[in-house]
C-alpha cells in the first residue's frame, strides 16, 4: 500500500528533529457550494538538514515515531 505524501509549509523549528508542517487543502462547502481553505498541522520527523520557518516540504506517511509523530520529511521543495 502506498504511503501517503503530503506538501505543506513549515511553521516551526523549536522541537529536536522535529518540525511542525502546516498543510492546506480546499474543502467544498455541502450547501452553499463555497470553497474553503482548510489548515492541519502534522509533526514531522527529520534527521539532518537545514529547514527554517516559511520552508515548503514534502512530507510522507510513515510508522509512528511518537505519541504525535507518524510523519517524516522527504524533501524542501
């Protein structure tokens, strides 16, 4: 089965190999029909690499490597 993967935009860097990643997708309202903007934060592992604030990453799907994180960074697009 396929791991999902996901592109979002870092938020923050304060947490030891981790990154928080803010990932928006556009939801159709049922009634009116209107498209929103919808915001989810994941956790994101990562081992090495030089990642700020603002950053765009690819994230992907992975086995749980805390209470909070099942997501690891891929790459920075």
């Amino acid at each position: 089965m396929p791991k999902k993967e996901l592109i979002g935009e870092v938020v923050s860097t304060k947490m030891q190999k981790t990154l928080v990643v803010k990932v928006a997708r556009v939801k159709v309202h049922p009634k009116y029909k209107k498209r929103i903007v919808v915001h989810k934060k994941y956790k994101a592992h990562y081992e090495e690499g030089n990642f700020k604030e603002g950053d765009k990453v690819l994230i992907r799907e992975s086995r749980p490597i805390s209470k909070d994180k099942k997501w690891v960074v891929v790459k920075k697009l």
